[in-house]
C-alpha cells in the first residue's frame, strides 16, 4: 500500500489527526460504559431505546468493520448478534482489544481508500465518509447515553475531555 | 488566502467534503428542531439538562464561531444568552441564515489554517479540531434530543440520512 499520496490538494487532515481523533472518542466512550451502575448498562432505556451496553457493541462492530474495510476492502455485515454478551468485562476487554488493533493498523491504511468509493453494509460511499460515519455514530449513541446517565441521577464524563 | 496547500502529505478529506459533511449534519439537526412538539423544544427535559431547542441555539452560536474563526482568525466567545430566543422560528430563521453564509463562504477558508493552532475560548486547538468538534458538539446534543424525542413518543429523523 502507498502511505503518501503526491497529488496537490488542501490538507484539511493528516492520518495521524484522524487517529487522535477517533482514540479520544473510544477513550471518552470506554469512561461511558465504566461510568454505568453494572446492572443498569444492559438494562436501563428510555422511551423504547437500546440499553447503552447494547448501543456500546454495535459501535464495537462498527468500528472493527470500518478498520478491517479500510485496510483490506471488504466490508462484510457484522453477525450482529454474535459474541455479544450483556456483560461489561467482555464488552470493555473487545473495546481494548480493538483500540490496540486501532493503533497499530490504522496508519496502515492506503491513503487512495479515503477518496474512493466503498459498498458498505449500509450503502455506497467514500472511505472518508465510511470512517467519519463510524466516529459519528458513536457520538451520537454516546451522546443518547448521556441522558439515560442524567435520568439515573449520575453525572457523565465530559464531553470535551479526550 | 491561498486555496491549495502544495505540500505532499496524504489527502484523507478535502474542504468540499468537509463542507458537504458540516452540512448534512445541520441539515438533520433542522429536521431535528422541526420534529418537536413546538410547546416542549423549549421546555422538554429529561435529568435536569437544558431543552433541545437551547441546546441547538448553543450549536448555532458554536458553528457561527467556528465559521467566523477560521475566516478571520478571531473566536471571541459569543455572548451566549444575547439573542437566543425561545421561538422556533427565530431559531429556524437564524439556522437557515448561517446555512446560506456557510455554503458561501467555508470553501474561502485558507487551507493552511486547519494545520495552525487557534486560540478558541474552550482551549488551544488547530483549526481541524476546532472545525470537527463543533460537528461532534452538534451530533452528541442532537443524540441527546434524539432521547427526548423518543420519550415523547416521537420517532425521530433517521440518523444516516442527510
């Protein structure tokens, strides 16, 4: 894989800011679930909503998809179901896991992915909007945490701190 | 302002799709704001948290901020409470207004800015950071109306759609 690409455009971003960004999210996330009564992350819902332990391992899934799509091209459905147990030792192991994975592969990404296109489970886009889709996704479930934290009386980690 | 960096470095996101991202997020926040009962965006509230409409006035203020930042430079904290009222069409008007001023103007951004770090009224940060965290602030408030719709038996927009 080619690491720099030579073509004069703007840079907006590197890969390396990329990566600190999405860490800094996994990072406030992983505070998220710790910061949940244990018998409340996988239980706990408003208005019909997902548990946030449940809403955790779907951008768990997302977030090994999105890796592995970047790095090899494919981009398989997750079993969405499997492996994914309502206990926070698990989910919290994963989520590590994958943050090293994280780490250590993603700089590895052929910068040509960002620009072209990709079939996700979800539909066609570019490797950019594939990677910020998943980063996104997570800010918007953590962020519907947040509430379920407020109702439960407990005060959340903050927003701005990576 | 120089349009185009000529430097070779990888092009993860170029401005136009960083503009085309801003946007689609605010274009789902507008149908966000619309999707409330208009006697609870201002008064609906779960856990002591501010209503979804103030939270979406704090998005305009950070996004007007932001834009005006990396035009100018300057990020002179808003005056938060100045013209924030609690009327959905004044918020809707004012929305539509950045919207306009957004799409005529963020591609005039120099580029070199995004790399420079800034001195915004939440911290030091480059102007990457301080244009992706007013995306994030937007996506991790409208997670947290999302719950309060839902707690109103109201379905909310789909989130991938934009």
């Amino acid at each position: 894989m080619t690491q720099t690409e030579t073509v004069s455009k703007p840079v907006v971003v590197t890969p390396e800011q990329l990566l600190a960004h999405w860490q800094g999210h996994r990072r406030l996330t992983r505070r998220m679930i710790e910061a949940f009564p244990e018998d409340q992350l996988f239980s706990f819902s408003i208005g019909g909503m997902r548990p946030f332990g449940v809403m955790a391992w779907e951008m768990q899934q997302v977030s090994a998809l999105t890796l592995t799509g970047l790095l090899s091209g494919e981009w398989p459905e997750p079993n969405w179901r499997g492996g994914v147990s309502p206990d926070r030792g698990e989910l919290l192991s994963a989520w590590d896991d994958l943050t090293a994975q994280i780490d250590r592969e993603f700089l590895k990404v052929d910068t040509a992915f960002y620009a072209q296109q990709h079939a996700l489970p979800w539909g066609e886009m570019s490797g950019w909007a594939a990677a910020i889709y998943c980063i996104d996704n997570e800010i918007h479930h953590r962020g519907e945490g947040y509430v379920y934290l407020r109702a439960l009386g407990i005060e959340p980690p903050a927003f701005y701190e990576r």
